[in-house]
C-alpha cells in the first residue's frame, strides 16, 4: 500500500465515484486510477468500492469506514512534508494557482512579479477555470491556492478568504445610444443584446439577479469565460457587454475603440475570495503570496482558518489588495460566504 493509491482513494469519492472527472482532476489516465484501486483491494484483501459491472457507484462499508483514516492520514502526510520543507529552509518549488482568466490576465500581475523577484526559484504555474473547476483543482491538492467568485464558498472541503469587491461596468462601442445616459437604468440595458461572463463566473449570479428582480429577462446573445472574448464581439457590435471593471482600460490598445459606463448602483457588488485546502500545510512562500495579493490575511488568521475552523479569525477587509476596483464594503452574500455557510 502506498501514498499515490490512498489519494487515488480519496480523491475518486471526492469526484462523485467518476473517473472521467478524477482523471481530468488529476492529469491522468482513468485506466491508470483503475490499477491504483485494483491495488489497494488487492493488497487489502477487501473491496471499497461498490460496482454494477465495471463502474464504481460507492462507498462498500469497508471503503466508508477506510475513508475518515485515510483522509486524517494524507492531511498528517502534508504536513509532515510541508514542516521538512519549511525546517530545512526550502525556497524552491512550485507555486499553483487555480484561477479566472480575470483574475489571471488583470488581478494577478503585480502579485506574481513581486512574488517572483522575491522568490526566483519558485515556478508559478497557472490553471485557468470556472468556479467549480478551481474548487475541484484545490480540494484535490493539484493547485495550493484558488483565486475566484464567492461561489468557491459552496465547497466544505475548502477554507475561503474575502480579498476584495467590485462592481460592474457596461462596456459599448464609442457612440452607442447608452452613452447619452447620465445614469443608465436596467431597463435601458435591457433593450440591447447583453454579452458577458459565463454562469460559473464573476457575479453573474448578481446580474441575473437584478434583472429577475426588475421584471426583466436580459437577452444574454453570449457568455464567455474571458474578459477579453466579450471586449472582442462588443466590439463587433453583437451587444453590449457586463464587465468586471478591472477588464478594461481605455488607454490600451484593444480596448481604444470602447467605452466604459459606471453600473455600480444597477447590481450588487461582485467578490473575489481566495481559497486553500482546509487542513493543508502551506509552504512558506504561499504565505508571501496570499499576503501579497490580500495584505489583510496574515499567517495567524490564514492558520485559524485553514486548521482550526475560526472563520472569526479573518480580518474584515480594509481595502481592495489590488487596485481599486469597487467597493472595499463586504456585501452581504460574502459575509456569509466568509463564516463558510453553505450558499
């Protein structure tokens, strides 16, 4: 019995009992995950899954009772590699970092270059994704930290940190009729074709809401994952676009031919939250990152969180770490998010 077949373990029942989304998970072949359990029950004499024919559909009552030891095991094995780590003064490594083509392409920059002149040796790699892509990616130890919407706050398996709030924009092309608005009403918007974020990302949930709450149903043309795809066809002419405000800057090049319309008071304020494995050992330098990126969360509150459960712990938000994109003001959805209640 060996490491890599009790995280195959654990992970598949993380993953519903699928191997197609344990093998996208974790960057392997489902043939491969079927011969690591295969040689876990062979050498435990016993079966932990339940099957009809060839496919896994649970737990046995064996494999339920495994589950809890197995995961208590795995977290004592992080950390016991994380304190080597951390004892013998390791500056290398690998930083992963699960995240929105948002947060990647206009969020992130200023903390990966400080990040990077501190820490040379340390290679960042960055795995683009919806929400629940993300979660997935850090509940399964494949990425160290998630950067995303307040819906990573859904997952137990994760502790999550507020950073900062935001409001959206309306992005049209120069000389668009809604130009003439002083102050653009839902109803004005929904006279035109609307391109923006897709459902799994940045607050959509806020702007399908305050459409539905209006009595309106917006004519959502296209969704994207990424910022600049909705720049791209707005600037086509196929609608009007719904933008984080930090997506867009006038001065560079792509976006020259756009305008940018203040919709702060139409919809409530978009959150991104940062999130880690609960019980995980973080190295030293994912510490300099997340403070970095979110100066409020220090190592103490990060810890009571991530290992004791004290959500009380994290401080409120004083200010966006990054530029200022919205509203510091922790929304009302997000203050739940932060105490980790389902939502």
């Amino acid at each position: 019995m060996n490491f890599q077949q009790l995280r195959t373990f654990r992970e598949l029942t993380r993953q519903g009992f699928s191997l197609t989304s344990m093998a996208s998970v974790s960057h392997t072949t489902q043939p491969g995950i079927s011969r690591q359990i295969r040689d876990l029950e062979s050498e435990l004499g016993l079966a932990v899954f339940e099957r009809q024919g060839k496919r896994i559909t649970g737990l046995s009552e064996a494999g339920a009772a495994m589950l809890q030891i197995v995961e208590r095991l795995l977290d004592e094995a992080d950390r016991l590699h994380g304190a080597w780590r951390d004892y013998t003064g390791a500056r290398s490594g690998t930083l992963a970092i699960a995240t929105t083509h948002t947060q990647a392409r206009y969020a992130l920059p200023p903390a990966v270059l400080d990040f990077r002149a501190r820490f040379p040796q340390v290679r960042i790699e960055l795995h683009q994704g919806a929400s629940e892509q993300i979660a997935r990616s850090v509940a399964a130890g494949t990425a160290d930290i998630g950067i995303g919407s307040e819906a990573l706050a859904r997952h137990p398996d994760l502790a999550v940190f507020p950073c900062y709030t935001w409001r959206y924009r309306v992005v049209v092309t120069a000389g668009h009729p809604l130009l003439a608005c002083a102050a653009p009403t839902l109803a004005d918007l929904a006279r035109y074709p609307i391109v923006t974020y897709d459902c799994g990302l940045s607050g959509r949930r806020q702007v399908d809401a305050a459409f539905a709450a209006a009595g309106f149903v917006p004519d959502i043309v296209l969704s994207s994952l990424d910022s600049d795809v909705i720049k791209q066809y707005v600037g086509l002419g196929l609608g009007i676009g719904l933008l984080a405000p930090m997506a867009f800057d006038a001065s560079e090049d792509g976006d020259k031919g756009l305008r940018s319309i203040d919709a702060g008071a139409l919809f409530a304020p978009g959150a991104a939250v940062l999130a880690v494995r609960r019980g995980a050992w973080l190295r030293a330098y994912t510490y300099a990152f997340i403070q970095r990126f979110a100066p409020h969360l220090t190592r103490a509150a990060i810890d009571a969180v991530v290992h004791g459960g004290d959500a009380g712990a994290v401080p409120a938000i004083a200010g966006p770490a990054a530029p200022a994109y919205g509203s510091p003001e922790l929304p009302r959805f997000m203050r739940k998010a932060h105490m980790h209640e389902q939502i």
